[in-house]
C-alpha cells in the first residue's frame, strides 16, 4: 500500500492558463474523489468517481473543470482558464468500496498569479 | 447554519493534557462520523473512522458519537507536541446508490506546547 499519490505537489500558473493535475489511487481502490480546500477551510467535494464512470458532480465544478479517469486507475483534473479564485489545495482521496473510508493524498496546490 | 460546525480555535496546551475536540451537525442522514488528523501542507490523515452512538479507543484516540444530540468529539490522551496539527471533523452521507462524499468541519488547529 503506497498510498494516494498526487502530482504536481505545487502548481504556480499565470491567470488564463490551462491546468492539469493527476491522482493515482490506492491500487486496489474502486473509489476515486476530488476535493478543494482553501485555507482556513475544510476539504469541499467536487467530483466523485466508481472505476471510471464519474457519478457525482458538485456544483462547485463549473464547466471551466474537468475531471476524468481512463481505464478506471488514475484520475486528472483540469482547470481551463484559470481565476485568482481557483487558488487552493486540489485533494484527491481513494477508498475500496462502499461505506470504506476515504484515504488522502498530499494534494496539489494551485497559486495563481 | 452550515451542515457541520467546528471550532476553529487556535486551541494550545501543555504536553500531557487531555485535548477534547468536537463537531456538531444538522443533517440527520449523516451515517458515518470520521476524525482526520491534518499537517501543514499536507493531505487529511484518517485517524478514527465510526458509525454507531457510543465510544471507540484507539490508543491515545477516544471517538464518541452521540447521534441524538447531533454532536462528536474527540479525546487525545496524554497529548505530545507530535499531536500539533489541524484537526478535522468529517461525515459521510448516502447521495444516491452507492455514493458517497464527506462534508468536513473547518477544522481546529491544536497546538501542543513540550
């Protein structure tokens, strides 16, 4: 078990620049999760995956993000025309099955200049 | 008034105190109660994870749950300036089928002086 992985670690991007972040799961987990968290804040849902069907969707993701995961194993996230707004921690988090936990990444944070 | 509520703090003790942590929550559908344990610029990590009202130990860990009054906690024992960190709150909630997000408190950053 080597744990989420998440990379980049750190993302700085001029304002209107295209995104691209990867999550790799736990290996055996079925269950794959965005969240964003901005300081001071906890961790918010944005999209949920079962293999690599995408089931859920918050309304924190507007069209500008995308979110996908081929084949069912990793995940991206991107972000097309970045806002100042868009500036956080992106966690990805993976879990076997249902009613399982959900297991951390470390992140990538996103600053916008 | 928000799903989950938690006290940021900053909260600070001596090493060895007992640290009590707590959140309450409005939505009765929540199923599942977890505590994460956060380091700064780093990834929630899974401390303590429970679905029934009651009490769960896991060494210096106590989780408490009590579904009637909409409010957990959670207890560190014989706290050590290892424990510093943010502290989160979380609860899962069935969306639909089989889904499942968790809705977080804010966190409250606790600080454990040697």
């Amino acid at each position: 078990d080597t744990g989420v992985s998440q990379d980049p670690r750190h993302k700085i991007t001029k304002r209107g620049q295209n995104v691209t972040f990867r999550c790799d799961p736990i290996s055996e987990h079925n269950r794959l999760y965005w969240y964003r968290q901005t300081l001071g804040q906890g961790p918010e849902f944005l999209t949920y995956f079962q293999n690599e069907a995408q089931l859920e969707k918050s309304r924190l993701l507007s069209d500008r993000f995308s979110a996908e995961r081929p084949k069912g194993s990793f995940s991206t996230l991107e972000i097309q025309r970045t806002e100042q707004g868009d500036s956080a921690m992106y966690l990805c988090a993976s879990s076997l099955g249902q009613s399982q936990p959900q297991h951390f990444g470390d992140g990538t944070r996103l600053s916008i200049l | 008034q928000k799903e989950v509520e938690q006290d940021p703090g900053p909260l600070s003790v001596p090493e060895g105190a007992i640290v009590s942590l707590n959140c309450t929550y409005s939505n009765s559908a929540f199923q599942y109660f977890m505590w994460y344990r956060q380091y700064s610029r780093k990834g929630p990590e899974l401390l303590m994870y429970t679905y029934s009202s009651g009490n769960k130990e896991d060494g210096r860990f106590t989780a408490q749950v009590d579904k009637s009054s909409k409010y957990i906690s959670l207890f560190i024992r014989d706290s050590q300036p290892s424990d510093s960190a943010t502290y989160l709150c979380a609860m899962q909630t069935r969306l639909g089928g089989s889904n499942y997000k968790l809705t977080f408190g804010k966190g409250t950053l606790l600080t454990v002086n040697p």
